[in-house]
C-alpha cells in the first residue's frame, strides 16, 4: 500500500490531468463547468487552475457574462505553453528521409519540415533533437516513428540498419530529460488514419504497407487501440508463410503477376484473422501495377476466398504521410499523460 503522503500526492496529479483535459475539450470554462465534466468540487477545481495559471499552462479570459450575480471567471487552455517534437525516418528505395514537425498541446503544428539524408543513425537523429530544443526550449516530449520493430526499449529489424539495437529512447531520454515516445511507422500510419476519420463508434482497421525496396508491414487498430502483441511483433506480414522469403519478396516486387498475388494473399490473411471494417493499402509498390488503379482488382481476388459478407471496405492510398504524421502527434501527446494513466490504476 502506497504511503498517505505519496498516495495524496498521486491523486493530485490525476486530478489536475482531469481538469487539464476538460478544458481542452470545453475551450473556454468556468470553475463550474470544469467541475461538472470532471466529476470534482468547485474547491478543487479553482485550487488547480490557480495553480495553472500561476505556471502560465491557463489564461484567464474575459468573465462570464452576469444573469445578475458575481460573474464567474472564465478559463482557456494555453496550448503553447509547452511544444512537441516529432521525428518520422523512412528508407524507401534507398532513398532516407527525415519529417519532423514541432506541435503544440492541442496537436496544432508550429513547424514542419521535410529532407533527404545520406543516412539516419542515432548521432543524426541527437543533432536535429539538439537543434529543435535548442530552438524551441519549451519542448517537453519528444516522438519518433522508424521503419522497424520496436520492443523493450530496442529497434529490432527494420528497414534503417543503423539504428538496429540501438536504445534509442533510453538514450535521447538519458540525455535531455525530456518523455521520449519511439513507435513503429505502420502502426502510427493506422492510428493516425483512424483519429482523421473521426468515426462514431470504434472500428477495426488496418493499414497495409508496401514499400519500395523493403518488407511489407501492416499497422491494427482495434478499439481504438494500435495491437504490438506479446513482442510488438504484431503486424509483421511479410513473415507470413507465402513460399517467398523476406529477400525474395523484395526482388520479387520487380515482377507485377507475383507482386499482385503476394498483396492479395497478405491482405486475405489480415482478414481472416481480425475482420477489419477497413484496410487501408498504401506503399510505394501500389503505383507499380496497373490493377491496382482501383479497388475493384483488389476486392474480386479477395472475394475469389473471402466470403462478400466478411469483406472490409478496401482503401488505396499512395501516400499516408499524414496519417502518420497525426498519428505521431496524437501518441506523443498522449505519452505525456501516460505516467497519470498508470498512476490511476494503481489507486
């Protein structure tokens, strides 16, 4: 049992995350209104907001107008009382690229930018970390998306070899002390595309990649939730039992009847184990093939195993760099209010 003190403590914290939140949502509230979307006192919720405001994290606005009582103070969010950073690396064709993009509290980006590089290691990946928080110093956490496995703390295979074994979180963290978030790039692609489309109730989707040069891989969300599975290996279809090794798929790319037969047989087994409503194919391999130009090619293959009922809708996308973009805001945003989440579960 935690001890009275530590445990109170605790409890503040969750509390002010609570309020911290309800009044992104509101945008402008009352102490009032902020207690009734938390579930919290009036007290309470005018003890933490002095105390955010004191910090610069709220601003007080114009009053309420009055119904013929005191008029109540009025509240916002200041989202740029602290800035993200966000990093994506690709290898598509040999080709290396770095996205970053600075955001604030609300996921609104202040910066963006978008380069080749000769090569992407960790001492690439420290100095533009270096050059962003030495720009921005209100950088509070740090989110990075790699081509690769991402388990314990350490990149596993992936298609950027230089990073292969590195602990790239623990060491950037090491560093400049700052919440650092290092997750695979399909699965912040299928994150991403889900939250855009702002669906009513949670679906299940998946994002198929097919890369230039590289393995396939695939990004699930079920719930609202991206599935890592036991070794965050999940998703990794082009271990799928295909005939073709990883090398031959790769070369196997160059020729259209064995490509089109290999997509069509990673996405039936997508369907056959978790029935998405959707799956999303994307990679640079999909402007390759003629019969990819729409999804009727796609969907009369599948159907030939797949009964028409079971079928997801069938989305190709050439290019969902923004979907894994958001979805790279989204988790980092999220990761700087994860240690509050494992704090409410252990009261």
């Amino acid at each position: 049992m935690l001890p009275i003190a530590n445990n109170t403590m605790r409890v503040k914290q969750v509390n002010v995350e609570l309020v911290k939140t309800a009044l992104k949502a509101l945008k402008i509230g009352t102490k009032s209104t902020i207690a009734n979307a938390t579930g919290l006192s009036v007290a309470t919720c005018g003890n933490i907001l002095n105390e955010l405001l004191g910090r610069g994290e709220v601003i007080e606005t114009d009053l309420e107008e009055s119904s013929g009582g005191r008029p109540a103070k009025r509240f916002i969010y200041n989202a740029n009382y602290a800035y993200i950073a966000c990093i994506y690396v690709s290898n598509e064709g040999g080709t290396y690229r770095v996205v970053y993009a600075i955001a604030n509290l609300t996921g609104e980006i202040i910066e963006r930018n978008s380069s080749e590089a000769e090569s992407i290691n960790y001492e690439a990946i420290d100095k533009l970390i270096e050059n962003l928080t030495g720009k921005y110093a209100n950088i509070k956490a740090v989110g990075i998306g790699i081509p690769g496995i991402v388990h314990k703390g350490l990149i596993g295979a992936g298609d950027i070899e230089e990073l292969v074994d590195i602990p790239l979180a623990a060491r950037l963290k090491a560093k400049y002390n700052l919440q650092i978030t290092v997750e695979n790039d399909v699965n912040l692609t299928a994150y991403g595309f889900c939250q855009k489309q702002r669906y009513e109730e949670d679906k299940t989707v998946a994002v198929v990649m097919f890369p230039e040069g590289n393995c396939s891989g695939a990004g699930i969300v079920i719930d609202g939730r991206i599935i890592r599975g036991n070794t965050s290996f999940a998703g990794e279809v082009s271990y799928l039992p295909l005939n073709y090794s990883q090398e031959e798929q790769i070369r196997q790319t160059k020729n259209p009847d064995v490509f089109f037969s290999l997509m069509v047989k990673t996405i039936i087994s997508i369907i056959a184990v978790i029935n998405p409503a959707i799956i999303a194919v994307t990679g640079g391999l999909t402007r390759l093939d003629t019969r990819l130009d729409t999804m009727e090619g796609i969907a009369r293959s599948c159907e030939a195993i797949i009964p028409r009922e079971h079928m997801p809708q069938i989305i190709i996308k050439e290019n969902m760099q923004e979907d894994c973009i958001h979805g790279l805001i989204s988790i980092t945003l999220e990761s700087m209010a994860c240690d509050i989440q494992l704090i409410e579960k252990r009261l």
